[in-house]
C-alpha cells in the first residue's frame, strides 16, 4: 500500500513483509502492475525494472523532460498488485496490459480513471487465460 507517496506497508501472498522482495525487486523480469483506489481499478502498467525503482521514478517526476509522473500520485493512499511473467516477453505482458484495460472498460463501461495509455498486440488464448485470472483477482 502506498500512503502520502511513499510505501505504507508490503505484502505477500497474505503476509506483511518489510520491503519489496525478489522477483517484484528483479530487473529484466516483465510485470504488470494494478493500481486501486479502494475498489477501483484507477491504473494498469507494465515494467521490466524492479517494481520499486519503477514507482519511485513516477512517484517523484516533476516534469523534467517532459514526464509528470503518475496521474494517481497525489492520492492518499492506492493499493499495488503485482504480476510476474518470468517466461514471457514484453510484448505478451504488453498484451496482457491491453486485454486487461480493455476487459475493465468493457465491465464497468469506463477505462481505469488514470490509465494514459496502452500498448496494444495481438493476443493468444494464452494470453486471454492469464488477463481473466488477473481479472478476477483484482477485482476481489
């Protein structure tokens, strides 16, 4: 959970942890990354980087080079769920992303509120397989 731009608490699989643990901390690992604000949806992202790096450069951009940041960054407080796809490429988290957003806009008849853009690809049934069970777990 993140709190006031800054991490409030961790946890995994149930459990609280005191910071982000291997494979959310490896780079070169493709994730996908849902944002909620109490039980919305407001954000879908992909990144290689370690998770915390990732949050930390969008958390704190100011608009040097162009970047804002986050369009959610100012909120009190978001809770983070994190995805892992150890053999897959961007492309297919990418993809993944894509359905994702897509199936959110398609339930709730709106895109995530915060959500600035997609990447879009091609899907697989797997990869239409892997977006419903993610699906179904952020919205829990």
């Amino acid at each position: 959970m993140l709190k006031n731009r800054k991490i409030a608490s961790i946890e995994m699989s149930g459990h609280k942890v005191k910071s982000f643990t291997p494979p959310d901390t490896k780079n070169k690992l493709p994730k996908l990354y849902v944002v909620k604000s109490g039980s919305e949806v407001i954000y879908v992202g992909v990144t290689s980087q370690s998770i915390q790096s990732r949050l930390r450069y969008g958390l704190k951009a100011q608009g040097k080079g162009g970047y804002h940041g986050y369009k959610w960054k100012d909120l009190s407080e978001v809770d983070i769920l994190i995805w892992h796809f150890p053999n897959e490429s961007r492309d297919y988290v990418e993809a993944v992303e894509a359905e994702l957003v897509y199936l959110f806009r398609k339930c709730t008849g709106k895109w995530p509120k915060h959500q600035m853009e997609i990447h879009f690809h091609n899907t697989s049934e797997d990869e239409i397989k892997a977006v419903k069970a993610i699906f179904k777990e952020s919205c829990e």
